[in-house]
C-alpha cells in the first residue's frame, strides 16, 4: 500500500532510536550532552557534525553534477551556528575509510559534544572486492565499533545510520531492500552498545514506496541521454541521488537526530518546507 506524505513524515518523526533508553526522552531533549558528559546546552558550544560515509553521503563536485550526496544538503535543514564536516567517500565501506587512514583526521579534529555520523553498508557487501568487503556479524560491527570507540574516547557522540536504500521494487512494485543483514547487524550493535541510531533505511524505504517505481527515479541519478553534459548518453542510477532525492535523505537524518534528542529543537529547521534542488551547487573539482 503506498503510503502519503503526511505519513510517511509521521513516521519518520517517530522513528525509534536506540540507545535513548540510557538517557530519559525528556532529560535528551533538554540537555542533549549529557550522556558525553558535557555541560548543559546553555553553557556548551555548538556541535559540529562529522559525516563518515559512503558516495551516497559524500560531497559531489561539477563533473559529477546533478549526482548529489545526502551530506551536501543536510545543512539546509540545521540552523548556521551547526558546522557540517562531510568527510564521506565514494566507494568507501566501513573497512576501507579506516584502512585508509581516513577516520584518523576526523579523530582528530572531533570535540567533545560532536557528533558523528557513520553510515556504511553499501560497499561491505563488495565480497569479491577484499579491501572493501565485511561480513555482517562479524568484521562489519568489529569496524563500526572503531568509529563508536573512538568518538566517545574523544567525548564526542557517535550515531549509526542505517544505510539509506537503494531504488528497488519487485514486479507489484513494492520497494525492496537491497542491503542483506547489515542494517540489521547495525541495530544489534546500536542495541548492545547503546549507540544512538537513526534507521535511514526503514524511512528511505518508506519514502520510496511512496513515491512508486516511476515517482522515484526524480529522486535518484535517473538522465535521459542529452540531459545533462555530463552524461551525454544518459544514466540510469539507483543508487545515487539528484539533488530532490539527496535533500529528503538528509530531511530524514534531521528528523531522526532530532527525535533522538542528539539535535534540539533550536537546532534544526526547515523539515515540513520544500527546499528548492536549485540550492544545491557543485563546486569545481578538487
């Protein structure tokens, strides 16, 4: 059944978070540095964000335009005084950012009280790819636990995203999932370590069943050929995101964060408003 939007917002707002057991509901949203143990929001500094992630989240430059990360337009929906560091990645799964050495400088400049948001499973499942690939149970919650261990090491707070879907739909168009068991070993490592977690795939899976097989290709790389120079014969992409699909993935992350007293309320802003694709820009490339 395909759902509106007006419910498929409500459910994202409600989307459970876990690990806010070990804080009251009500102490999260008042005082959401507690469990970093931080002072009380009056006398902390603002946050910073800090994206770990995969090419779904990370910054796109002109050659690559209208593809678009979630993390380039999670700022339209966080008030100025919020800084969003996107160090996402194309190609990166939870292994390869670290051997990389590309979680050592986000370490390293994360403060106490930020945030840390660490979305990979897209490229785990890469088995025939050794640099890339993890097994669910196993090395892929052993990588993730890197990211949490060395978050909270620096008083920071780290929040596991589940990864965001893919566009998929079976033959009576219902959308599917595609990312086997490891959104699922997520939630149990979120659960047993008390990690905050924001179930991205559940809402993206939601949103895509709203939007149906056709409705959907807006939201994804989805070129006729000639529509843009960049990909003069076209491109079919289920995968990576136009700028509409980017901003209501990262909508989504706003809510989730908020819901999960991570953000305050004065913190966010924008997520019932259309934000305009046209604010999206590309810049050259790096």
């Amino acid at each position: 059944m395909s759902l509106s939007r007006r419910q498929t917002m409500a459910a994202l707002a409600a989307l459970p978070v876990a690990g806010a057991a070990a804080t009251p509901p009500a102490a999260a949203a008042t005082h959401p540095a507690a469990a970093a143990g931080q002072a009380a929001p009056g006398h902390r500094p603002h946050p910073a964000l800090y994206i770990a992630g995969d090419s779904t989240a990370a910054q796109k430059y002109a050659p690559a335009a209208p593809e678009t990360g979630w993390g380039m337009a999670l700022p339209f929906f966080l008030t100025p005084h919020l800084r969003v560091a996107n160090h996402a990645m194309n190609g990166r799964s939870s292994k390869s950012f670290i051997d990389e050495g590309r979680l050592d400088p986000v370490l390293a400049a994360i403060r106490p009280g930020d945030l840390l948001l660490v979305q990979f499973g897209h490229n785990d499942q890469k088995s025939e790819d050794p640099a890339r690939y993890t097994e669910p149970w196993t090395t892929y919650q052993e990588h993730l636990l890197r990211y949490v261990s060395g978050a909270r090491a620096r008083g920071a707070r780290p929040v596991l995203l589940t990864p965001v879907e893919r566009r998929r739909f079976d033959a009576a168009g219902r959308a599917v999932t595609s990312h086997g068991e490891y959104p699922a070993a997520m939630r149990a490592l979120a659960a047993e370590h008390d990690v905050p977690l924001v179930d991205v795939q559940a809402a993206s899976l939601a949103e895509w069943q709203r939007l149906g097989p056709e409705g959907s290709k807006a939201y994804f790389n989805w070129l006729a050929p000639g529509e843009s120079p960049n990909y003069p014969d076209g491109r079919q992409d289920n995968t990576h995101f136009r700028p509409v699909g980017a901003v209501e993935v990262a909508r989504m992350v706003a809510r989730g964060l908020l819901a999960g007293g991570l953000l305050r309320p004065g913190d966010v802003r924008r997520l019932d408003d259309e934000v305009p694709a046209d604010r999206i820009t590309w810049p050259p490339a790096a």
